[in-house]
C-alpha cells in the first residue's frame, strides 16, 4: 500500500463527508490508545479493541453512562469541527497527523486542545493500530469536568472566602446552578440522617429589597451595641486588616439588594429555649451541637460547590439580630425553625482566589491533651 494512500485515508478519516462510517478504515482488531482513562463507559481504560468498544467509547456512537457524581461528561460536536496547522507525514505503514483542533461542544462550550495522531496500516491497507496523544488533561478539565472552574479539592478548600467586594452583581444566577450546588451539598453528615434543614433562596427583588434593610438596620444595631469587656468587643478596627474587612463589609451592605440570589438555610428545632421543644432541655450543648451540626457541614459543602462552579458567597449572621421579622419575611414558623444567617450568592469577578489567611493549623490542633 503506497503512502499516498495511507495519507488520503487519514485525510477522510479527519475531514471526509459526516456520514462516511470511520470504522470502515479499520481492520476488525484495531486497537486505539488515546491514554485519557476517564470515559464513564471504560474507567482506568486506555486502549480500546476492536471496532465495537472503539465506536462506542472512543468515537462515542453510545451513550455514556452517567458517572455517579451525575455531572454530564461533555462532548464536542463533530460538525462544528475546525482543524488548524495540520502537519502530516507518512513513513512506510505510518502516517502522523498533528493538528490543533476546535468545536462547540454539545453543552454549547468552546473546546480546543492539541492533537498528535499516529496511524499504523496493516498490508490490506486498513488502519490497525492509533496513538492518540492530545492535551489529555485540557480534554479532562474542557469535556469531563462539567461546569467546575476550580478542579482541585484542596484548592476549593483553601481558597473560599467570605465573598463581597468581588460578587458580579450584574451576571444573573441561573436556578439550575443553585439546586445543583445543593444537590451536591445535601451528601453531607447530618444528625440521624434526618436532613431537618430548608434552603431558602430568594431572587424576587422586592424581598431581597425587604431583607437589604434589616441586614442595614442590624448592623447599624451591632455598631451601636453596648461595650463588654470581651475579646470581639474590643477588635482594633484601625488596623489595615480590619479597615479592609469593613471596606468589604460596607460594600455587601449597601449592595446586598442587588445580589443575584439571597439565601437562608433554616434547621428545623429551636435551642434557645422558645418553641414546642422547650420543654425539654434543647438548650444544653448536645442539642445546639446537634441541630447546628445537622445543617452547617451542608452549608458549607453548598458554599464550596459554589466556588468550584465560579460563584461565591459570605457567612453573615447579622440579620439574627432581626430574626422574627426575617422569619414573617420568609413565611417561616419562628417557633419551629431557626435561621442560620444570610448568603449572598453571585458569580464573582474572576475565579482566582489566594489562599484565605489564617493561622498555621499546628497553633490549632494537640495530640491526645489539650495541654502541651
Ligand atoms: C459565624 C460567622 C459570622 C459572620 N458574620 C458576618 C456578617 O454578618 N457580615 C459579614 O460581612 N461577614 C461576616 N462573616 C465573615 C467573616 O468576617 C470572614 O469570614 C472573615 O473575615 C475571614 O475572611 P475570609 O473568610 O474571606 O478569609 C462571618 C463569618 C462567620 C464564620
């Protein structure tokens, strides 16, 4: 078989008609290696055999199966394909093509990523064996990773702020992302497995409006406060730290009406001694620690699916000073339900976060005594 011919079958196979079947250029066992081992339908699998699993997984004529994180794997469509600086060369039964290749995916997102194929033909002049060597992880991160920006889970750990000054008030917050995000976030422990919390999230701008004021009105309140002795009585408010922390914190206040989505988590139960639970002793450390731990490791699971999707939020406890108006807002039973604070939820203006600062965790952590 003449290289010319072995480079006008990689020619079509590339970029002939879209109903020419591609299987046909291959002998029955051809085997492909594009080494991504991600495929939902063949996990921890590079090489592929035979035209049957090479149709399905690697040229995806099947559906894939959905992965059990439920995040759709992406796929490029083949008829907005375009090739860029394609370089060919034959060399006896071996043809290599690079090129750089682009298209919209199904989900309607920009894919490109580089590509270095290597045919080898057997001596009917079909295709038996390709090295499919391309920007594997830019596949992973484009294809498979859905709408995640942040891949890393450290880094979606390490680089979740309190998110105010850079919420994009502008670019609205689509329900979907919302309910994905708690999908994801209701995996989380909760007392008996009982999930006795409501996530409300508010988008209408009349009551953001409402709950702008008493967020203003209780901070206002908190400012004013009396003055005790204790430690957050008494914060330095004129170190550049904290004069940063208030720019941040003024800014949320006075734009919190204009944040796409508000939300307040509720846990079902009080422990300040009101409601039908008072009678018992749901004020003791074991019931506040099992109501609060019943809904706070779901909130944050839901504040870290937000920032590894490119949004962002802030923890704000302040409208618990104006609890009961909150709850007649919101159309909550003060005495059956307790709120956990306000989350101002919006995309943020890039997706670059530095890591929080805090202190070492050795200043926080001993081994088998609290005494050293
Ligand atoms: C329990 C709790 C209550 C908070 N209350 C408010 C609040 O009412 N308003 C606000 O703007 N930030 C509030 N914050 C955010 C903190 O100020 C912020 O997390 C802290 O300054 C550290 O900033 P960073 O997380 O961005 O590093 C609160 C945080 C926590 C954990």
């Amino acid at each position: 078989m003449s290289t010319e011919r072995n480079l006008e079958v990689v020619e079509q196979f590339f970029s002939g008609p879209r109903d020419l079947d591609r299987l046909s250029l291959m002998s029955d066992d051809c085997e492909w290696f594009n080494g991504i081992g991600k495929f939902p339908a063949a996990p921890g699998q590079t090489t592929f055999v035979g035209k049957d699993e090479i149709g399905r997984v690697v040229l995806g004529r099947a559906p894939s199966p959905t992965p059990i994180t439920g995040r759709e794997v992406d796929r490029y469509d083949l008829t907005t394909a375009r090739f860029h600086d394609v370089h060919t060369v034959a060399d006896g039964p071996y043809v290599f093509r690079q090129h750089h290749y682009s298209a919209t995916t199904l989900q309607g997102r920009d894919y490109a990523n580089f590509y270095g194929f290597l045919f080898r033909f057997d001596e009917h002049g079909l295709i038996d064996r390709v090295w499919e060597h391309w920007g594997t992880l830019a596949a992973y991160e484009q294809l498979f990773q859905g709408d995640l920006v942040v891949h890393d889970p450290d880094e979606v750990l390490m680089t979740t702020p309190s998110v105010r000054l850079r919420l994009d008030l502008e670019r609205p917050v689509e329900r979907d992302v919302i309910e994905r995000c708690l999908e994801v976030a209701v995996h989380a422990p909760n007392g008996s497995n009982t999930q006795p919390y409501t996530f409300i999230c508010v988008d209408d701008p009349d009551r953001k409006l409402a709950i702008a004021e008493l967020y203003r009105d209780a901070m206002q309140g908190f400012m004013d406060r009396p003055r005790t002795h204790a430690p957050e009585d008494n914060v330095d408010r004129t170190t550049e730290k904290q004069q940063r922390i208030a720019r941040s914190v003024f800014h949320l206040r006075d734009h919190l009406h204009q944040v796409p989505v508000l939300c307040v988590p509720i846990v079902a139960g009080r422990t300040d001694g009101f409601g039908p639970g008072a009678h018992a002793d749901r004020t003791s450390v074991f019931w506040q620690a099992s109501r609060w731990g019943s809904v706070i490791p779901t909130l944050w699971s839901f504040m870290l699916a937000l920032r590894a999707r490119g949004l962002g939020s802030a923890w704000t406890t302040l409208t618990l000073f104006r609890e009961r108006e909150m709850a007649e807002l919101l159309g909550v039973e003060y005495d059956e339900w307790m709120q956990v604070g306000l989350f101002p939820i919006a995309y943020t203006h890039g997706t670059d976060f530095a890591v929080t600062p805090r202190e070492p965790a050795a200043d926080h952590l001993r081994w088998n005594s609290y005494k050293r």
